[in-house]
C-alpha cells in the first residue's frame, strides 16, 4: 500500500465532471468500474448525471450524490492505471 493517499472525506467532490475525469483516466467504461466497485450500471449512471440534462427520451436524467467511499474508489484505479 506503499503510496496509496489515505482516504479523507474533506476531499468529497461528487461532481460528475471529475467523476467522469476518473474513469477516463483509469480507463474504465461506466459498466466495468460499476462491476469492479459491485455497484449497478444505473447506480453509476445517477452518480454520472449531470442535474437537470434531459435523456434521450426527454426525461430529465436522475442524479444522486456520489459517496465519498465510491469517490476514493475511483481515485485509486484512476491512479493505479498510471503505474
């Protein structure tokens, strides 16, 4: 765990755009970092929704504040795909 950052929930930032910042930087579909932290495809998808954006069905998209736990998740695969 040598160079792991310590998880400190000062740091939350449950905006989608970091959010999304991470998968891409660990290089990681929606659905594959869903299976690897044992969350839902569409639990994922309400982390991931930008508020007030219509779907493609003219719905406006649901979102739910990401836990800081599944944020510091992302971090480190997000860091690990560096290495």
């Amino acid at each position: 765990m040598e160079g792991m950052a310590k998880p400190d929930a000062r740091f939350h930032a449950p905006n989608p755009t970091y959010l999304r910042e991470l998968l891409e930087q660990a290089g990681l579909s929606q659905s594959e970092a869903a299976r690897r932290l044992g969350i839902s495809d569409r639990t994922m998808r309400m982390y991931l929704a930008y508020p007030d954006r219509q779907d493609g069905q003219g719905k406006v998209a649901r979102r739910v504040e990401c836990p800081y736990a599944v944020q510091y998740a992302l971090e480190q695969l997000a860091s690990g795909s560096k290495s």
